[in-house]
C-alpha cells in the first residue's frame, strides 16, 4: 500500500518540479493523519502543490481565501431560517470536506484563524451549540506569506502547534525554472491529474502505521530531544506532548516509506526540523517567520545523544 505513496509523490512532481524533498515530507505528514502548514514568498507553487495533493491522494477537497473580512461562520458555515419550514437549517461551510486548503491562512484575523481549531484537533465543528463531524480523513492543508509581508497577522502557538509539518518551497533551481517556462500551463495540468489512490487506501496505510515497531530506546531519544528543548534555555518554549507525539508520527510513516518495519534515529532526525522549527521560538532570533528557527533546532538535534 506504500507503493502507492511512492506513486503520488511520482505525479505530485511532475506538477511541482524540482521539490522531491519537500513532496516526500508532506507526504509523510498527510499519512501520518496530520495537517501541513507550507510558508513561503508569493508565486512559488504552495497552492500548486496543495491542489497536487489532495487530487492525487484521491481526496474531496475545498479551496478556502483567507482575507481580512473573512468570519468563522464562512468557514465552519451557518444557519439560516427557513421560513417555509419554520426552521433553522444549518447550511455547512467549505470545512466540510476531506481536504480543506486554507490559502494565505495568515491574511485572515485570529478570531476567523479561531474557527479552525477545534476543526483541527477534534476533526469536529461546533455551531449553534450542536457539535457536527467531519468527513475522514481529514486534512487541513494551509499556505501562508511570510509574517514580514503587509496584510499578515501571526497564527498563534496554540494554533501553529495543530500543524504536524511546515515546509518551505523556496524558489527553485535554473532546471526546474526552465522547465516551468518552456512547460505547459500547471494549471492546465492540474486538470489532468489523475487520482492515484482512494480514500480508503489512505485510511488504510495511516492505520498500517501502528504497526511499525518503535523501541524503548526509540522513544527514550524523543523525550530527549523534547526535554532538551525545555531545558536548554534556547527557546521561549519547549516543544508540548503534542510535539512529541506528531515527531514519532511523522518518522513512523517516514519509516515506511523506507520500507522499514521499524523505526530507527534516522528517522526522526529526517523529520526534526518541518515537525519542530515552527513550534520552537528562539530566544535571541530576531526573525519574523515560523521558519526562524531551522537552525536552533538544527543545533538541538546535534546537542542530544543518539
């Protein structure tokens, strides 16, 4: 059932070109059932690559603008009265769905940035005091400019922390730029893409994941990688037990896609920085961006003992 994972990333790239590395993680994130922050400059393909993803992955997806004016009820939805009926019906909002891309996530307010947060964690909305389930899998696939850009409000730790990954495209290489010029219109492409797995087959891999063995020393190496962060007086904040628990996620499914039956350090080194750089904030970085302290946790990783 991996084999198809090798399969999406193979279609995923012919889309985004010269961005294997970046494909393979949010790969790993979406089989490890997480959510994917992508953060970068305007026109470098994080939309594309959202709209790759969810098409390949064979997944039901709504495509969301964040913007100043948005409210929680645009996205979670709302009732209306019915006066035929006499009644409120409840009209769902574009959360509703297996795969919601929340575009420039960071151009809306924190109170509609609010209304994902129980979407992400619970896999749930409540509205008008009645809680709704949502379809599963669920996926919230988010872009966002870079915090320093105009019109940009920060996501908050308690929501950055929902994020299993946050990766960062970066412009790509002379080949890849050459064969974007030269190539067809990506969204032309992107109509064509086909559906290389199906929902089920999704659901059925996360769940294959669990059976990956981890040793005691395995996790003895991620509770020292997460007590290090607490206690070396380089971050504001340690990484939390949801951090700890989405890092072994993420280098379980990494392990499988090595075609591995367990899981060694490599793993989880492999997975360190897009699980842990946007939740850790480095004390002296005077950066404005969520990928600030890629190197800080380059430095813990080199810091804590295999």
């Amino acid at each position: 059932m991996f084999a198809k994972i090798h399969a999406v990333a193979k279609e995923v790239g012919q889309i985004v070109v010269g961005k294997e590395v970046q494909i393979r993680q949010a790969l790993v994130c979406l089989l490890a059932g997480g959510h994917l922050l992508i953060e970068d400059v305007p026109g470098v393909g994080k939309t594309t690559m959202a709209h790759a993803l969810a098409i390949s992955l064979g997944l039901q997806f709504n495509r969301l603008q964040f913007t100043s004016d948005l409210l929680p009820a645009d996205v979670v939805g709302i009732s209306i009265f019915e006066r035929d009926k006499n009644v409120f019906a409840f009209h769902p909002g574009p959360v509703f769905t297996q795969v919601l891309l929340a575009d420039e996530i960071n151009r809306a307010t924190p109170k509609a940035q609010s209304a994902l947060l129980e979407a992400m964690e619970e896999r749930q909305v409540t509205a008008d005091g009645v809680t709704r389930e949502l379809p599963r899998p669920f996926f919230v696939i988010a872009t966002q400019n870079p915090a320093h850009q105009i019109g940009t409000f920060p996501l908050p730790e308690s929501q950055l922390d929902r994020f299993l990954m946050c990766l960062s495209l970066g412009y790509p290489d002379a080949a890849a730029e050459r064969a974007l010029l030269m190539g067809e219109d990506r969204r032309t492409l992107l109509k064509s893409l086909p559906a290389v797995m199906q929902p089920a087959e999704l659901v059925e891999a996360q769940s294959a994941l669990r059976a990956l063995h981890t040793s005691p020393a395995l996790i003895d190496y991620v509770q020292a990688l997460a007590q290090a962060s607490r206690q070396n007086g380089q971050f504001a904040e340690g990484l939390s037990p949801r951090a700890s628990i989405a890092l072994l996620q993420a280098a379980r499914a990494w392990a499988a896609l090595e075609g591995r039956n367990h899981v060694i350090p490599e793993d989880v080194q492999a997975v360190l920085v897009p699980v842990c750089a946007h939740r850790l904030r480095p004390l002296k970085s005077s950066g404005g961006t969520v990928l600030a302290s890629r190197d800080a946790v380059l430095q813990l990783m080199k810091s804590v003992a295999v």
